[in-house]
C-alpha cells in the first residue's frame, strides 16, 4: 500500500484526535503534524512487530501533544511579552503601581471584570489558570478576555 492510500485511509484518525484532544484552533496546523507523524509512522514500520493502526494512532497522537506543548511554551512567551509591554506602556518600570495619566484614563474606560484581570495578570501576577478558577471560567476563556482587553487598551492609547 503507497502513503497516499494510507493517508486516505487514516485521515479520520487524525480528525478524531484533533476532537478527543479538544484542540478548538488551528486545526490545519494540527492535521498537517498529524500528517507527518502518520508519514513517519508508515515509513518507519517494522510489520513483523504487530498491527499498524495502534502504531499509527500513537504517533499521530504523540505529534499532536508534542504541538500543543510548542504551542504552550509560545504562548507563554508572548504573555510574558504583553505583560512586560503593558508596564512599559505604564511607565512604571520600577513599580507597576505607578500609572501614567494615558493609561489611567484608558483603564477607566475598561468594564470592572477587565479591570479585576489587568489586576490579576499584570500587578498580582497570576497565572491564567489562578484567573480562570477564581472567575469560574476556562483558561481558554480567560485568554480570550485578556487578548480582547489589550486590544481595547491599544486601540485607546495609541488614539490618545
């Protein structure tokens, strides 16, 4: 059997995955490393070792997890550098408290929950885990709130 056979064969594999890992972006993304992984497995294969599909399922699996842990470390990078950009944008390198006028008038114009997360996030430092148990809402949730919420403030303050 060629890989293109292969492929058309196990493709809802890869779509199952996709669901049972509960990815809800990117899907492509995720579909193409289920892909190479699948590729892999079927290059790779020693067929005196077993069945192919249970080999095949735990390399497309592996490779999806293996993306979302790259996708997590990202993630976590960019936060780090939207938190250090909004104390930046405070002018308060040295204390986070201190606020400039620009974004005390901005932060003024955000609802109370977006002003309890720049709290949570920026000035006690809390994961997005902590802010999603103390909301009652999920991180997925949470980071939404918080990519919302800067593109608030950003639109302000560069209007200002």
């Amino acid at each position: 059997m060629n890989f293109e056979d292969t492929l058309k064969q196990y493709e809802p594999m890869i779509s199952a995955s996709i669901r049972k890992l509960n990815i809800y972006r990117d899907h492509e993304s995720f579909r193409q490393a289920g892909r190479v992984a699948l590729w892999q497995a079927w290059s790779r294969f020693d067929e005196t070792k077993g069945n192919f599909t249970p080999f095949a399922y735990r390399s497309i699996r592996g490779a999806m997890l293996d993306e979302l842990k790259r996708e997590g470390r990202f993630e976590e990078h960019v936060t780090q550098t939207e938190d250090d950009l909004l104390i930046v944008i405070c002018g308060a390198s040295t204390l986070a408290h201190e606020w400039s006028d620009n974004l005390s008038d901005a932060l003024v114009t955000l609802s109370s929950t977006e002003q309890q997360l720049v709290q949570w996030l920026f000035l006690e430092r809390w994961t997005l885990g902590e802010c999603a148990e103390r909301s009652g809402i999920t991180v997925a949730g949470i980071k939404k709130r918080r990519q919302r919420m800067l593109v608030k403030l950003k639109e302000i303050l560069t209007k200002q």
